[in-house]
C-alpha cells in the first residue's frame, strides 16, 4: 500500500513536468508517470516485478461497459450446458508452501 522514497525537499513535490513522482488525488496516493521496476533497472511495462510478488489484498482486473463492445444476451440454457462441463477440483496448499505463505487454512 506505500512507497517509500525521499524527496529533494521532503513534505514537498514539484509541479515541474521533469518530476515523475506527484501527490495523487487521494489522500494517500502517489503517482508515477512511467515504468516502475522492482529488481529491475530496465522494466518494460508500467510495473514489473522480477522475483516472488506477496499480495495480501486482491489483484483488480477493473471491467466495465465502457471497455467492450457488442454487448449482447446469451442463450441461458446454453451457458448452463456449458458452465455444467467445467471440471471442479478441491485440494489443500502443501505444507511447505502454506508456512512460507503465512496461510494458516490449508
């Protein structure tokens, strides 16, 4: 959820369009205008990670109307037929896993 860095004039940001990092709209928000690398100094996306990722929350894939097209109704009976062909599995995380995970419900 934070970020941590020193700015050149701590409490303060630029306005100047050189400075990358700016106070977000929100209280606790930060914004980056460019790539951000995490192991990396030659990150080619807007975040990479290289090494293990720990998410403790949950990972957003936003998705609305605004972003699609050719909206339309389905055959229910269909989808139903479909969704019934979907196999279902149930397990438990290998101990080994779950103690580095910090998951205590295996």
């Amino acid at each position: 959820k934070y970020i941590c860095f020193q700015a050149s004039n701590p409490g303060q940001f630029e306005n100047d369009s050189d400075v990358l990092w700016q106070r977000g709209h929100g209280p606790d928000t930060t914004v980056y205008h460019g790539r951000v690398g995490i192991n990396t100094d030659a990150p080619d996306e807007a975040l990479v990670v290289c090494g293990n990722a720990k998410v403790m929350g949950r990972v957003m894939h936003p998705s609305d109307s605004r972003a699609k097209q050719n909206i339309r109704e389905v055959d229910t009976n269909e989808q139903l037929r479909r969704i019934a062909q979907i196999k279902l599995v149930e397990y438990d995380y290998k101990p080994e896993f779950a103690s580095v995970m910090g998951i205590n419900n295996t």
